[in-house]
C-alpha cells in the first residue's frame, strides 16, 4: 500500500487535487492523507481553525463518496506552523511516498506560473510530487511523457516510472530538446536507450531552441496526459531547461506535473 499526502487549504482547486489522490491510491490500493497547517495565533483563532477543520473532514468525506471513492482509506491531520515544515516532517514521520497538490494560476507558459507553495515543496521533498492544474480532472494515464538529458538520474526515474505504468497499460514517451550543444555522442545515447529495449519507452528528439515550446508541442502531438521531470539544480536548470521548465509546465491547464527532486538519488 502507497501513502500519499495531500496538503489543502479548502480552497476548490484543493478539492479537485483531493479526488484526483483519491483516484490514484483506488488504483494503486492507497491511503490518503490529508493535511492543514495554520500559523501560530491566539487561542480564540486556533479554536476557530479545530472548528473549521472538523466541518472540512465531513464535507470531504461526503466529496469522496459522492464520487463513490468513500471505501478509500483517510487521515486528516491538523498540523501548527509553517506548511513546508509540516510536509516535510509527515513525510519522515509516515514513510509518505508521494505528495500531491492543487496549482492555480495563469495557464500562460510564459509567466511565473507556479504557485509559491508548490514551488516550495517541490524545491524541499526528495520524494515525488504530483502538481495537479486546477482545471484538470482525473483520467486514465495512457501516455506519459517524460524530459531527458540523457543521464543516470534519468535512468533511475524511468526505472521507478515503468513498473506502475506497466500496471495502467500505458506508455512513456521521453523527449530531448537538441540545441546543436549535444554532451553526449550519438553512441552513448544509443546505450543509454538500450537499456530501455523491452520495456514501453519511446524516445522522441526535437530540434528547436524553445524547449518550453517544443515540449508543449509534443504534449499535444503525442497526447501526453501526464509529463515527468527531475528537478535540477540551478546551473543545470539555466543551462538545460532555460529557467526550471518544470515550473513554467506545472500549469498547463490540462496536464499533471509529476517532479522528482534530485536529492532522491544522493
């Protein structure tokens, strides 16, 4: 059985991530834990807050069974201090394997569109974090696209990647933008993608300078319903993704994000 994590605010993109969780550990034979943090204050407010949150359980329960996902297993949890903080401590104290969260925002690639919040945990977690577009609605995965530079790190995600998606009869589709500053020569490619043979990789190339818009281009081209990426260190992100792509695609409308951070592999 997963655990997976989800923090909310009650807000309605909140509630839409929640029964997108709720989906996967249906799936994957889950439980879900859900997660409120509130910033110390007086007594009067912190009362207000327990109130609220126990209002919070009943509506989401009768959320979960109105789309007869009540049978999953659920635990609420009220947590004082910073949400970040509080995240990263109900990963260690519950071994949670993954995180998912509602993102908001303009859905326009070229503005900051990754919520500060989210930002936050996925710059913090060394374990995966699904960032759900609040106008995305749960589907059966049937293509996953995945970004490559082409390296080990890569090569342990699609590892970890493969065996559930195996499970949905689904593929993985790994993109490499190509701006003429290729590290690797065509014959390390070719071993780092035999090893991948006889499982359900692809392995698309794009020629382009405008990594964002190439791989919003074969999102669409490739009916990607869900796009994978590892989180990269700063150096790496400017050179690479021009600025963390991961944040500039968590918000495409329609497409769920799943990051991995580099620290998983240290």
């Amino acid at each position: 059985m997963i655990k997976i994590l989800l923090p909310t605010d009650y807000s309605a993109t909140a509630d839409n991530a929640f029964i997108y969780a709720l989906q996967i550990c249906k799936n994957y034979s889950g439980e879900l834990f859900v997660l409120h943090s509130s910033s110390p204050n007086s007594k009067a407010k912190n009362s207000n807050t327990s109130d609220l949150f126990k209002a919070q359980i009943d509506k989401m329960r009768q959320h979960a069974a109105e789309n007869d996902l009540g049978h999953i297993p659920l635990k609420f949890l009220l947590e004082e201090g910073e949400l970040v903080q509080s995240i990263l401590d109900m990963v260690s104290q519950e071994n949670i394997s993954l995180i998912v969260m509602g993102t908001t925002g303009d859905a326009g690639f070229e503005n900051k569109i990754l919520g500060s919040t989210t930002s936050g945990v996925i710059n913090n977690v060394d374990i995966p974090v699904l960032s759900i577009p609040h106008l995305c609605k749960f589907e059966e995965i049937d293509a996953v696209g995945f970004t490559t530079v082409y390296d080990e790190e890569d090569a342990l995600v699609l590892r970890k990647m493969i065996p559930f998606v195996k499970s949905a009869n689904a593929d993985i589709y790994c993109i490499h933008v190509n701006k003429g500053k290729q590290v690797k020569t065509h014959e390390e490619i070719a071993r780092w993608k035999e090893q991948f043979k006889h499982d359900p990789v692809y392995f698309i190339e794009k020629n382009q300078d405008d990594i964002v818009k190439s791989v919003f281009n074969f999102i669409d081209e490739y009916s990607i319903d869900m796009v994978s990426c590892i989180t990269r260190n700063k150096s790496l992100f400017q050179r690479v993704f021009e600025g963390s792509i991961a944040e500039k695609l968590s918000y495409h409308k329609r497409i769920p994000l799943l990051t991995f951070h580099e620290n998983m592999f240290k």
